[in-house]
C-alpha cells in the first residue's frame, strides 16, 4: 500500500511539472506563429494530454480487458467536462472567442452522438473505429483551415520558438510518466478494494489518465490562457473518440460485458450542459464550473456505490 501511493505522489509531481512547462511552451508557440490559443489547446496540448488514454487503451485492448479500454474513453471524456472544466473554470472563468465556439460546436455535437450511438450496445467494431478515424481526420482539418488568428498582433513571448518546442516536449514527458505512475499506485489501490473492471476504467483509470489535461487546464486558467484550457479540454474529448476509441476498435473490437448506458446518458447531457453554458454566456462562468464539479462528484458517488 505504502508503495500504491508514492506512486500517486510521483505522478502528481510529474503532472504539475508537466502542465506548467506544456502551457508555457504551447502559449509562445501560439503567439510567435499567429495561431490562436485555442486551436493549440485543442491539438497540440490535447493530443500530448490524451496520449496516456491511448496507451492504456491499446494496451487493455489487446490484453483482453476491454471492458477497461473502453470505460477509460467514457471516464475520461465525463471527468474531463465535469472534473477538468469544473474545475478550472471554478478557480479562473473562462471565455471563449464566439467564432471559435461557432467553428468547433459541429465536432463537439458530433463526439458526443457517435460515442453514444456506437457504443450504445455496449460494442466497437472495426467499422465504427473506421468511421472514427475519419471524423478525426476532417476535424483536424477544420481546426487547420481554422487556425490563423484574425485579429489584433500578438504579443511575442520572451522565449524563442525552439526552446518553447523543448518546453512542449518535456512537458509531454512529465504528464505521460507522471500518469502512467499515478495510474500504477491508483489501479493496485482499486484492485486491492475489490472493484469490477468497468468501474476502474470509468473511475480509477479514466480519472488517472485525464490528470494531465487537469493539469495543463489549471496551469493555463492560472495564467490567464483561457481559450487554451478550453480547447484542451475539448479537444482531449475529440482525441479520445475519434483516435483513442478510433484506432483501439479498428485493431480490435472493443467490447463492456457491464450495462454501460447509464454513464452513456449522463455524458450526453454533461456535454448538452457544457455545450449551453458555452453558448448561453461565451464561456464556463465559476457557477456552471461549481454545477458541473457537483454533478460529477454525484456521478462518482453513484457508480462506486453500485459497483
């Protein structure tokens, strides 16, 4: 047990290290190339932030725990809007550009349907990943065509371009290694409690491998970066869908041997909520931040009581 959570102390030193250098190095990359905040959360930083889903789903995957694989998507894409963005936009309010928000609401619509509709039955085939795939690649290609800003000149960052690349990269390493050690102390922990393995991935491993988007989402609402906590929150949603669930059901079918539509509804309506908010206010003001953190607590609560 002793050992359980120096892994978790590890692992949360290597995230806050990692969001601080992530965030720093992607902001002075925004500015220098003209890119907006947003579109860096919503690539840059969200990728690097879902590489650990993607590891430990592939991994799950062709191990035979897919139950794991797939609850670690659907954890990951809850805790990311209620725990991530709740979060952030309690301690910061967030706002967000009106043409941002009207460019990158047909992906978030789309994430949200394709996840329920797909895995509905509790499945995803190599059709379905397939399909995944491709709604990752023509969202990539909207955030491209999307990515210049409009307006105004950006202030240029006292940091060169390629020491604030070597900032990324080491960010990466220490949001990777940090959640693969908080996920090793959390999984022995869940397992020595005696908890079922769609319960771990939606719980335990969903909210280990989503810590580095907490902590590059904290670190940016800290620094004012508003529009990159968004987008990173977003954007990891997306990754997960379209490249994680994406490329893990065309290896291999994915498959919950547990009733997984109740967490399948309450992220539809999670999503439904952020997607309003958005619209309703041009960002995540602290009360809806508040709202969803409370919703997410009850969601836990919920799901561990019943396992």
């Amino acid at each position: 047990m002793l050992i359980s959570f120096l892994l978790l102390i590890g692992g949360f030193i290597g995230l806050l290290g990692g969001g601080e250098l992530t965030v720093r190095g992607a902001s002075a990359v925004a500015a220098r190339l003209r890119i907006n905040p947003y579109v860096i959360g919503a690539t840059v930083i969200a990728f690097g932030t879902s590489a650990p889903e993607l590891v430990v789903t592939l991994t799950a995957s062709f191990r035979g725990s897919t139950e794991l694989a797939l609850g670690n998507v659907v954890g990951s894409n809850i805790a990311n809007l209620g725990l991530i963005l709740g979060l952030t936009a309690t301690v910061g309010a967030l706002t967000l550009n009106p043409k941002t928000l009207r460019g990158e609401t047909p992906a978030f619509i789309a994430v949200v349907i394709l996840l329920t509709w797909f895995a509905w039955d509790g499945t995803v085939g190599r059709t379905e990943g397939l399909i995944l795939l491709a709604g990752g690649v023509g969202t990539g290609a909207m955030l491209y065509f999307s990515s210049r800003q409009g307006d105004g000149e950006p202030e240029i960052p006292s940091i060169g371009l390629v020491l604030s690349i070597v900032f990324i990269l080491f960010g990466f390493v220490g949001l990777i290694g940090g959640a693969q050690l908080l996920v090793e102390g959390a999984v022995r922990i869940a397992e020595m409690m005696g908890v079922p393995e769609w319960v771990i991935g939606v719980g335990v491993v969903a909210v280990g491998t989503s810590l580095p988007e907490v902590a590059a989402s904290l670190v940016a609402a800290f620094k004012g970066q508003g529009e990159i906590a968004v987008g990173n929150v977003i954007g990891s949603n997306a990754f997960n869908v379209f490249l994680v669930l994406g490329l893990g059901g065309t290896l291999q079918p994915i498959r919950a041997l547990s009733d997984i539509r109740g967490d399948l509804i309450f992220l539809f309506w999670e999503s439904a909520f952020v997607l309003a908010v958005l619209y309703l206010t041009r960002g995540i003001p602290r009360w809806s931040g508040l709202l969803l953190l409370i919703g997410y607590a009850v969601y836990v609560g919920v799901r561990f009581s019943g396992a």
